[in-house]
C-alpha cells in the first residue's frame, strides 16, 4: 500500500511547528517517546469493551494485563481506592459521572465557564447545560479568587444534587475541604474536576481532593503529561445516595454506577493503546523526576506571573499557585482575540480567554490564558519565561507592527530550535 504522504507531510509540518514555537496553552503538553510509541501501538488493532476479566471478546489477556497496571499506578499516584482509566477525553469522563450520579434535570453548582469553569460544568451549550439544571458560583471581582462562604451561601439556597469543584482558568489552590463541607451542609455529592493541575496535585505540590471529594475526574495530557484521555478517581468507595432503593435496602456502589456509565453508559470499546500511554504516563508521573518537572512548571509560571505584574499587567488573583495564569488585557487596549492572533505570528501560541466579569464575546475575549507545562518539558527555566514574558509583552505592545512580531518570531525560533520536545 502507499504511504499517505499528503497525511504525514502534515503530520512533519505539525511537529515542526511545534519544535520551532513557544507553546504556552495552559492545557497542551509534551508526551515522552514511550508514551507516543504506546499510543501509536498495535494495541489499537484490538477491541476490549468490558473491564480486565469481565470483557465482551476474546483475545484480551494482553490487554487485560495492560489495563490492570494503568489502574494500580493511577492509585499509586493518587492514593485512590478505585479507579477508571477508560474515559476517552476529560469531557467523557464528566459524562459519565453526571450519568452514574444524577437524573436529567437533577441540579448541579459548578464554576462558571466565564469565570473559569469549563463547558462541562453546566454551560448552557453542552450537554451539562441542557440535561441538568445548572446554578453557578463564580470569583470575586476585587480578588479574582474564589469566596468560600457565597459558595455556601448559593448551595443553600440551591440545595444542588452535585457540587463540581475544579477550573479551567483559575490559578489558585482549591480548598476542596471547605468545598467537602459545603457540600456536607446540602447533602451533596462532591466531585472534583482536576483535569488542569492533576500533575501537581499527584506529586503533592497542591491540595488534595481524593480525601474529601466523592468523586474525581482528569484529564490525563495536561499537567499530567500523558497522552490525550480522561480518568475517573474515588478516594473511597460509597453508595449512591440518591440512587434506587435495592432489594436489601441499599443502594448501588459508586464504583459500580461509575463503571456502567463508562461503558456500557457512555462509550463503546476502550482505547487500550492510549490506556498503554496512560499507564506509561503514570509510571512517569510516580518518579522523582516528575516531581522536579511539576515544581519546576510552579516556579516557571509563577515566574512568568510576576514578570507580568511588573510590566503593568492584570494577572487575575495577582499571581498563580499551579502551572497557569489568567491575564486581564483591558488596560492594554487591545484584545484577547488580536492578542493570540499577533502572538500566533511570532510563533507563541496562547489561547484568548474570557475574565471575570468581562464584556466582550468568548469569540474576541479580553484576556489570554497561559501556562507553564509544555515549555518546562522542553526544559526552560525562571530565566527563559522572563525573557518569554519580555517577547510577549514586546508583541502585545507592537501588535499591529509586523516588523516587530518578526523580530520576536526570529528570536523564539531561534531560543527554541535546539530544544527537543521532551527533555526530563
Ligand atoms: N475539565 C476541565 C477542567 C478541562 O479544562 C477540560 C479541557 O480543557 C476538560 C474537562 C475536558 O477535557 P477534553 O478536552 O479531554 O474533553
């Protein structure tokens, strides 16, 4: 057969650009060799539908082995008692747990998506939104940070079936402790959403939801640093409280509910050469040398967070504590939408992103998201984001002035073209 050349002339052109820009998406990251040659395994030719000793095929002892060690290192790392490593994205893995915890129309408090949420947590254009009746709490104007006691006050005056802590865009520690006891007050569930800072909270570096969330979700390639997928974590197995009575008077396991909304519930067969990955990424993650890249994608983003401020701009909170920043560009004249598209010339991608109490469309945004993992994976350190910071600034400063993004662009090939994409 031929080799599709029009397909991997693409993919050529995706890993050069790649190579030669500044990646700072706060959800995009690197992945290890094994962790790409795993995703790209035979492993793909093979269905599974089921769980390891309890499939719909045969032929799956291979891959039953591979699932099984994906779980034990995923509890390794998190300190979980259960978990799904099945979910093909972040979203599926929401899916399935609003499936296993609630009833359409059932209430649901999450962050809201223009404070820093995301579209899952009850946005009006996906399905959290439209089969759920969704309340929000947001951030502080003055602080940008989140108000424990207003949460509180809106889930008594809510009283939702399901509390959702985690963001997209928010740079601050959780108190998830606190979120617990809210949740207690109302009775509940809580489920935590670390999908952005997963890899920080594994090596230690933030709080820790597994002791007082009912349920987690992940993504598994953002700080985490595997290949693209979901995963569903309980710190503890429990019964579903609002679930149906069963004949001995009880309720189903969360863990069983959980399974069943995966699959059958939610998806068909697993992706076992990315429940590989995962299990690869995972073993990664449980080394020392992950937890000198997590802290080192703190330092760098709250290097970068602090470079920011002292050239004049709003980082929302006025700083970060994970990998990721939210800045404001309204006193900047210019906005998020122009910002990512001058940046996007000079070879620094960012996303544009709305802020807290904006007023301009999620489509031109007045402000840009940025994170720290994937430079840190190709090896920058504090010194290489101030001058990051210098080049974005330059930019942003000269957005309508070509000669300059050209400039910046030459100096960021040029800082980037010996770094490989994964260096730790
Ligand atoms: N949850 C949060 C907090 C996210 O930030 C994201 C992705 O950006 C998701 C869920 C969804 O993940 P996916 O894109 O894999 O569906």
């Amino acid at each position: 057969m031929q080799r599709d050349k029009q397909i991997f002339e693409l993919i050529e052109a995706e890993r050069e650009r790649q190579l030669h820009g500044l990646e700072l998406i706060a959800s995009e990251n690197f992945v290890s060799e094994q962790v790409m040659e795993a995703a790209g395994s035979v492993l793909t030719n093979k269905y599974a539908e089921g769980y390891p000793g309890k499939r719909y095929y045969g032929g799956c002892e291979v891959v039953d082995e591979v699932e099984n060690i994906a779980i034990e290192r995923a509890k390794a790392l998190f300190g979980a008692e259960w978990v799904n490593v099945q979910p093909h994205s972040g979203s599926q893995a929401n899916t399935a747990v609003y499936h296993a915890c609630l009833k359409p129309g059932d209430k649901i408090l999450g962050f809201d998506l223009s404070h820093g949420g995301h579209l899952t947590h009850g946005s009006p254009v996906n399905f959290s939104g439209k089969l759920y009746n969704p309340v929000f709490y947001g951030v502080e104007e003055e602080t940008g940070m989140l108000n424990y006691d207003k949460i509180e006050e809106i889930a008594k005056k809510e009283q939702p079936r399901l509390i959702i802590a985690g963001a997209s865009a928010y740079s601050r520690d959780i108190d998830f402790k606190r979120f617990r006891e809210i949740a207690d007050s109302v009775g509940a569930i809580l489920f935590a959403d670390i999908s952005h800072p997963a890899g920080l909270i594994a090596k230690g570096i933030l709080n820790d939801p597994l002791p007082h969330c009912h349920i987690v979700s992940t993504t598994t390639h953002k700080t985490l640093r595997g290949p693209r997928g979901g995963m569903i974590m309980m710190g503890k197995d429990f019964e579903n409280p609002f679930g149906i009575k069963l004949k001995n008077g009880k309720t189903r396991m969360m863990s069983s509910l959980l399974d069943s909304a995966v699959f059958p519930g939610n998806q068909g067969g697993p992706l076992e050469h990315i429940i590989a990955a995962k299990a690869i990424a995972y073993g990664e993650a449980l080394t020392d040398e992950f937890l000198h890249y997590a802290l080192q994608v703190r330092k760098n983003a709250q290097t970068m967070a602090g470079a920011f401020v002292n050239k004049g701009y709003k980082v929302i909170s006025g700083g970060t504590d994970n990998h990721m920043m939210l800045i404001d560009l309204r006193n900047k004249d210019i906005s998020g939408k122009d910002a990512e598209n001058a940046l996007e010339k000079a070879d620094i991608t960012v996303n544009k992103n709305m802020v807290p109490f904006d007023d301009k469309s999620p489509f031109v945004t007045s402000g840009i998201r940025i994170g720290a993992s994937a430079v840190t994976t190709r090896g920058l350190k504090e010194a290489d984001v101030e001058t990051i910071v210098e080049l974005i600034d330059k930019v942003i400063t000269n957005f309508e002035n070509d000669k300059v993004i050209e400039e910046v662009r030459a100096q960021v090939n040029a800082m980037m073209k010996e770094k490989p994409l994964f260096q730790w």
